[in-house]
C-alpha cells in the first residue's frame, strides 16, 4: 500500500541499496574443520597457544567468583562460555592494535599480557588496577554501556592521522549496539575511512534482556551498511573463525573500518550480582553449552594428538599457580585511601577538597 503511494508517478524504479551479511564458521562443535578454510598461519602450536589462553580465562574467571562469594572481591562480570571471542581477536591482533574493551574482555588482557595481579585487583574495587600497563597496548574497562566507542573511533582517527599504520579494536556487547553512541561511533568511522574494527560480542543478553528484544534486526553485523562499512556474522564459539575474520578486518583497516559480530553465549550470569534462573531457561543454557568454545578446541587438538586429559591436568596446575600469586599479590596491595579523592578528576574540585581535608584531619583511613 504504503509502495503504491510512493512510486505513483516516480519514472525510475531501481534499488538504491542491496546488501547481505556472512556467516562464518571453520570449525564445529565436534572439532571438526573445513581445512580449506584454517589459515596457514594458525599453527599447530599458535593453535595451543589459544586453547591455553582460553583455558586460563576460564580458570582465572572461576577464581574471581569464588573470591566474589568469599567477600575477598566486589561484583564482578564473568565472561564464561565467551572466551573464543577474546582470544580469537586477540590473536589476530598484531603487536602495536589497540584494543578498546567494554567490560568482559579479561582474556584480550591476558593474551595482551596483562598482569594477573591488576586483573585482581581491579575486581577487587581498586582504580589502580584499571592503569593499563603501555606494552598492553590496550584502554581500562570501560563499565559505561558503549561510552567506549566514541572514544575508540578517535583512537583509530589519531592513528591514521599520525601514520601510524596501526588498527583499533573497539569490542561492544548486543545490547550496547542499541546506544546512540553506538551508532555515532561507527557512522564517523565510516566517513573518515579510519583504521577502526568492531566487534560485536553477542553473547546473547543485556542483563535480562534478550538479543529478540535488543533489535529487531535479523542480524547486529547489518547495523554496519548504515554506516556505508562491511559487517560480518561469524561463529563465535569458534576461535578459528573469530581469528580469521579478525585477521582480515585488521589487514583490511588500513583501507577503513568494518564490524565483526560474534555470537556466542553468555554461559554464566551478567554478574555475580545476578540470578539468571530468573529470567531464561535450563533447557536454553544447556543447549548453548554443547556449543562450548574451549571443548570444541580441545576436540580437535586431541584428534591430532596434541591434547589429552595429562596435559591439561597440567596445564590447569601451572595456571591456578600463576591465578594464586596474581591474587596474593592483589591482595598485599596497600592503596593510597587519598587516592579515590585524586583519581576522577584532573583536580579535586572544591567539594571533594574538603571531604578530603575533613578526611585526613580525623584520620577516617587508619582502619581504627
Ligand atoms: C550507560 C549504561 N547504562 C546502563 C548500564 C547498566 N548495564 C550494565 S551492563 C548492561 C547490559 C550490557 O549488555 P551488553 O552490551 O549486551 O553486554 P554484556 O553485559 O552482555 O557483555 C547494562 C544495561 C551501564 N553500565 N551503563
Ligand atoms: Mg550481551
């Protein structure tokens, strides 16, 4: 109806836009891989590498909540069941990208370099565990839905600005596809041709909300051809998959940005502060976990007999030793308690000044 009222009289009749998006998967949930697909450079031993980082993600994730419900850290945001997203770009990445992460990143970290101690100590409440050492080459989480894209696009400007022939990674959740700032980000990136790949980490909810209520749009990577930029759906439970498309958007950035959606699942909950039984059912996570990441790696590696039971026994022993003394060392920090005056702003406004002064004339930090 509405089409009749619009063509009525129009002479020319054409599409103006026409566009699909891929889905790419190498590897299924048995291990088994479309050879011609697996990038020759995904060795055999940079294959292990990545089930390693994987393997300690999920280790080091299973601490944080096992201290969460001690009382020995604050809420913190697991990234269970999501770990071929963060090791699968970080891999890709080359030595001097930047990453700009929302919030549930912690293997992009790891993979980066990160000092376990800072993870901890992050999630432990302390700002000073958010200071990203520089070789990182990587930005603080960022807990602010989608606040970090605007921020990530100027990143990828000043890089093509400077020469540098770096590229930007900029990773968002399904639900922050659904701010403006969003939106804007991808749009000026667009524009500016800047070095900039976004990847989307749709792992299924926004807290409680589902990705059937985040947009009515059949796929998140489509939000891209708006901003006149490739958009890509890759499996993203599957790590060779989440390499190769993000090997290709990084060699591609230096011509301009593109969007990776990976969709994957949010096997845990939003935080320790949550109770997803609430709101989604048994039967939904237990069908997502057949699809898990790490046992699909795991499969395939050990058809070619690269993994077995004794080497992961291990390979989890070393990495609980390396997570024990990142968290005794987190927990032997003594913080500067002038510190949550000083961080926010580049100085201390007038009312914090006196808070701070009241502070130390009753001695409010001794403890006693
Ligand atoms: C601007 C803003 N609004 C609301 C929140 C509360 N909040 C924290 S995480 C979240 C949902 C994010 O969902 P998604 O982008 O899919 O990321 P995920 O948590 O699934 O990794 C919300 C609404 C926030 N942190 N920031
Ligand atoms: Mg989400």
């Amino acid at each position: 109806m509405l089409i009749t009222q619009y063509t009525k009289g129009i002479l020319l009749i054409r599409d103006a836009f026409e566009g699909k998006i891929q889905y790419f998967q190498v590897m299924d949930e048995s291990g088994s891989i479309d050879q011609s697909l697996m990038p020759p450079e995904l060795t055999d031993a940079k294959l292990l590498d990545m089930l390693k980082l994987m393997l300690l993600t999920r280790n080091a994730d299973a601490k944080a909540i096992s201290l969460q419900r001690q009382g020995r850290a604050a809420t913190y945001a697991p990234t269970l069941g999501e770990e071929a997203v963060n090791i699968g770009t970080a891999t890709a990445m080359r030595k001097n990208d930047i990453f700009v992460p929302a919030f549930r990143q912690h293997g992009v970290y790891f993979a980066r370099g990160l000092p376990m101690r800072l993870f901890y100590l992050y999630w432990m409440g302390f700002e000073e565990g958010n200071m990203i050492p520089p070789e990182v080459h990587g930005f603080p989480m960022a807990v602010p839905v989608s606040t970090q894209m605007p921020h990530s696009v100027g990143l990828a400007f000043a890089q093509k600005y400077k020469k540098t022939g770096n590229a930007v990674i900029a990773y968002i959740g399904d639900g922050g596809t659904s701010q403006g700032d969003f939106y804007e980000a991808i749009n000026f990136a667009g524009v500016w041709h800047v070095p900039l790949v976004v990847v989307i980490q749709n792992n299924q909810w926004a807290i409680s909300v589902p990705r059937s209520k985040q947009s009515a749009a059949t796929t998140l990577a489509q939000k891209a051809f708006a901003a006149g930029i490739p958009g890509v759906q890759v499996d993203g439970n599957d790590a060779i998959a989440v390499y190769k498309a993000t090997a290709q958007a990084l060699k591609d950035a230096a011509n301009g940005p593109s969007v990776i959606e990976c969709v994957t699942y949010r096997a845990g909950m939003h935080t320790t502060s949550d109770d997803p039984t609430k709101y989604r059912s048994e039967a939904d996570v237990s069908e997502w976990l057949k699809k898990d990441p790490i046992l699909r790696l795991k499969l395939y590696l050990a058809k070619k007999g690269l993994w077995s039971e004794q080497i992961e026994a291990q390979v989890t022993d070393e990495q609980k030793k390396l997570i024990d003394s990142g968290v005794e060392e987190a927990e032997a920090f003594k913080p500067d308690p002038k510190s949550m005056f000083q961080n926010l702003y580049s100085f201390v406004p007038e009312t914090l000044d006196d808070e701070l002064k009241d502070s130390e004339a009753n001695n409010f930090w001794q403890g006693e």
